[in-house]
C-alpha cells in the first residue's frame, strides 16, 4: 500500500519537473536518498540478531552485480539500437558468464548471498516465480500507456501522470485488505485470484484503440490495480512466513529482484514491438515529455503493436496465476550445525 502511494505521486510529480527541464526527474532523488538514508540508519532495528559471525559475500556480490548490471543495460539498449548490435550481444554473454560464475559460488561459500536452498523449496520457488511473471505481466502498462496518452491522445506529460493513478489507488485499497483476507484464509487461492483479475484488466487493454476513452482505461487500470494488490500482499506474505528468520533479508531481496527483473524484461520485450512503429526522434522526446501528439508516429502500426504487447502482458499474467496455484504446503525447518537448513517439501 505504502509503495502504491509513491507510484501515485512520482508520475505526478514527475510530470511536473520536466516543466522545468527532465534533469530534474533524477535531480528530485538526491535530497530524498539522503533523508531516506538517514532515517533509515536510525530508526530501523533488528528484530533477529544472530549469535553467529557471518562473513560478507563479496565475490557472490560482485559477480551477481556486474551480472545483472551487464543483462539490465543489454535489455535496456537492445530496444533502441536493436538486439543484434554487437555490443548487446557481448552485454547478453557477460551476464551469462557472470551469473552462471554467481551460482556456482553461492553453491560453495558458508554464507552465501543468495541461499540456493530457498530455491529448492516449492512454495518459495512457485511464489518468486509468480512474482517474477507479474513483473512482466504488468511492467511495461504504465510504460505503454504513457507512450499512447502522450503520443496518439496529446496529453502533456503531467496530466499523463495523473490519468496512470487509477493502477496505483486500486492497489492502494486492495493491499491491505488482501493482506488481512490473506492472514485468515491463505494466501494461495487469494495470489491466484488477483493475478486473473489483473488478465481481466489487461484482456480490456488489448482492445485499445485511437479513440478509446480515458474512463475506459481507467476501468481497465483500476482492474488490473485491484488484482496486482491481491497478488502482491499475500504472495509477499508466503514468501516472508516460509523463511527462518535470518534469511529473510535473502528472502525480501529476491522477491524485489524478481519484480524488477520481470518489469525490465516487460518493457524490453515492449520496446522491441513499439520501435517498428515510431521514430528514433518521436521516441526520444517521448522519454522527456517534449513530445505531445502523433508526430513522428505511425499510428495504426502503433496501436497494433500496443494491442500485442497487452496480448503478451496478458498470457503472462495467466501462466503467473497458474503458477502461483501450483505451491505446495509451507515448509518447515531444523537447526543443523548451527545453520538454518529444509527439513521437507522440497522439488
């Protein structure tokens, strides 16, 4: 709920810096990265603190970040300068290397980054999974929709920002009330359930057209907000209950690296079927809020492809709430040797 009201107010908010010039977008998170900081350092405490003096992963660290960092910048520039330039593809081989070398020292050191172990788990393995699929079910929405309000409807960019809320608001009230279902009654069929009804919301955005009206998309947004605020709670819920208590920060990690990674992806896979149908130049001033109006655009090869970026959004959607049915019990876990191992319900 609390993250939903920051992705009501960064749209905003950020359609109001670009007034200024679209520096300002990244300017705004210096000043809020220090209080965030700060505030953070003293007024978060442990709840668990362990006996044992565990080491820093640093190799695991490093690899898995030059890993990541090499695959997010491949899928970020593959969409501009296409997925066969030379470079994208060394990026792609890097990360590859780099994450295949990440796992094989998380399977060696004592006290590893990620804890692989988790993975073996089958309600963590089928929870992350939904929730990596949700991030490629829904990442790019937002991303496309401000693109079609922007470039086929005109919309300045900051009331473009506003027109995205509806997702966020319905999210915002279905959280916390998903959360309290999902303490009573589980959380299995409760994760299913929304991701449906964020392919429900979806289903409607794949008919989008020139002249679909703004109360249209926002029905369609505040559908899919209420399924995504089904999904998340509860799903997170699992994942948090399902750990011993000193893996948990492992836990929270990976359920926020597969989020991001799945939303990366989405808008990768989104920018290589939009580029076909919109100019180098259209897209750039898209990007900082220059570009309002159709200019630069053609507009039924965009439609089309918006049509089957939602298609996708919405098969993915579907196999994440299959997936999220497929988990098993909870798992239970022993001491043994003073580490935290699976007892049962593994893969």
């Amino acid at each position: 709920m609390v993250i939903s009201v920051a992705a009501v107010a960064g749209p905003i908010i950020g359609g109001f810096l670009i007034g200024f010039g679209w520096r300002y977008i990244f300017y705004i998170n210096v000043p809020i990265g220090i209080i965030g900081t700060f505030w953070a350092f003293y007024q978060l405490k442990e709840s668990n603190i362990t006996s044992e003096k565990q080491k820093i992963d640093f190799s695991g660290t490093l690899a898995f970040s030059i890993g990541m960092l090499a695959l997010l910048t491949a899928l970020t520039l593959g969409g501009f300068s296409g997925w066969a330039n030379i470079y994208v593809l060394i990026l792609f081989i890097a990360s590859i290397a780099c994450l295949g070398l990440f796992v094989h020292i998380e399977n060696k050191v004592e006290y590893p980054m990620l804890d692989l172990r988790l993975l073996r788990t089958r309600i963590l393995a089928f929870a992350f999974a939904s929730n990596f699929l949700n991030g490629v079910a829904r990442g790019a929405v937002t991303f496309l929709l401000i693109f079609y309000l922007q470039g086929i409807k005109g919309i300045d960019p900051m009331m473009a920002g506003i027109l995205l809320s509806p997702f966020a608001i319905a999210l915002m009230v279905a959280a916390p009330l998903s959360g309290m279902l999902a303490d009573k009654h589980g959380s299995r069929i409760l994760s299913s359930v929304g991701l449906i009804i964020s392919a429900i919301g979806l289903a409607g955005l794949m008919t989008i057209k020139v002249n679909t009206s703004t109360i249209e998309l926002v029905i369609f947004m505040s559908i899919m907000g209420i399924g995504s605020g089904m999904f998340f709670a509860p799903n997170s819920s699992t994942i948090m209950g399902s750990v011993p208590s000193d893996k948990r920060g492992i836990a929270a990690g990976v359920t926020t690296m597969m989020n991001n990674a799945g939303q990366i992806l989405s808008i990768a896979i989104s920018m290589a079927i939009i580029s076909s149908s919109i100019s180098a130049k259209a897209m750039q001033d898209l990007f900082i809020g220059s570009q309002v109006g159709s200019k630069g655009i053609a507009t039924g090869q965009f439609i089309s492809g918006l049509r089957t970026a939602f298609t996708l959004c919405f098969i993915f959607s579907l196999l994440a709430a299959f997936i999220s049915y497929l988990r098993g019990p909870k798992p239970t876990w022993e001491k043994d040797c003073n580490h935290e191992i699976k007892k049962n319900n593994i893969i």
